[in-house]
C-alpha cells in the first residue's frame, strides 16, 4: 500500500500559501491569513493521491486583465521538469515547486524569441506518493503545447505562472485542473480556455 502522508496541518498550510509570497507574487495570491481550507489528501484522480492547499487566490474578470497582468504571454511546449519538495526537520513541508523548462514556439507579450527555452515555476511537486498542488494547479505534460501567461519572479531567474491557475492554457482546449467540485474557478478556466485559444490561435 502507498504511504498517505501525515502533515501538521497548520505549518503546511500556512508554509504552501506562502509559496509564491515569498517570490513577491502577493498581487495574484492571498497572505497565509486568509486560507480557505486545510492541506490534506482531499483529491483524487484513479490511482493519484492529490493534496489540494486552498489558497484564495485574485479572480480576473476578463481576458485582458489577466494580459494586463503578464511580463510574458508565449505559446510552446514543455521539455522536461524537476520537482521540489522542501521541508523542515520535522517533516513539514515547507515548499514545493516543479521546474519546468519551456520551449517558445510563439511570443504574445514581452521580450523573449522563438525558440528560446524558458525557465518556469510551476506551483505543484509529488512527495512521498502524493501530489502536491497549490490551488487545484495541475503540471503541464511534458511534450504538450500550452499558452501560458507568466511573472518574472523577483530575485531569481524562473518565471512564475500568473494568479497560479489562470495563467496556463492548453491548446486542444482541455481543463487541467485538479478539484473540480471548486465550480467557479473550473468555469472560469473554461472560459478562459475558449476565449485564449479563439484569440491566440489566430495570431500565430
């Protein structure tokens, strides 16, 4: 049988929602104060144990305020990724992250070319057999092509992923998402999903 990781709740939920806080990112991800709900295994996907922190996290209320939003809109593929999982001495999980490397196929917004390879941070990381995820965020798939909209990080070189969930779009038009019984943001990224490929796929 598979371990279920046992976590003190409290310090992992306040340590998750500091996650892209600490990265200076406050405008699309609320402080620790106002988490909605506790960290625990509360998600599944057949086999795959899912660990959903809630974290109430900014709502754009069209398209072009989540552009309005964006240092980078680009369009390309996933080549790979390494996760991270930081904890504390007693086992607390302290931090998680994937990076992922990306590879631009297409520029939106801001400074970077075709064919560059990006560096991005993506809000989610299994330890110990489960998945790890911040707000239902659900890591892209290595050789599949999405949008996504991105922050430069302060103090680092990654790019981080715009309001956590509402900054990644796949382009078949699919929901990747994990807790769907959260139905507003499930419509809203489906929402999204329609009108970011009905806009970017003309300007390709």
């Amino acid at each position: 049988m598979k371990k279920i990781i046992m976590i003190s709740t409290l310090a992992v939920v306040l340590a998750l929602t500091g996650i892209w806080a600490a990265q200076k990112n406050t405008k699309h991800v609320a402080q620790s104060e106002e988490v909605q709900k506790e960290l625990e295994v509360n998600f599944r996907e057949g086999d795959t144990k899912v660990s959903v922190a809630h974290a109430k996290v900014e709502s754009f209320r069209s398209l072009q305020e989540l552009e309005d939003h964006s240092d980078l809109i680009v369009r390309g593929v996933k080549l790979d990724g390494k996760e991270n999982v930081t904890t504390s001495p007693i086992g607390t999980i302290m931090d998680v992250e994937t990076i992922s490397r990306f590879q631009v196929s297409a520029v939106y917004k801001g400074v970077v070319a075709q064919g560059d390879v990006l560096t991005v941070a993506e809000p989610v990381a299994t330890h110990r057999g489960v998945i790890v995820s911040i707000a239902g965020y659900k890591a892209m798939k290595q050789g599949k092509e999405y949008i996504l909209f991105l922050f430069k990080a302060p103090d680092t070189n990654n790019l981080g992923i715009v309001a956590v969930t509402q900054g990644k779009y796949t382009t078949d038009r699919t929901v990747e998402l994990y807790a769907k019984q959260e139905e507003d943001n499930h419509k809203r990224i489906s929402k999204y999903t329609k009108e970011v490929n009905d806009k970017y796929s003309k300007e390709q």
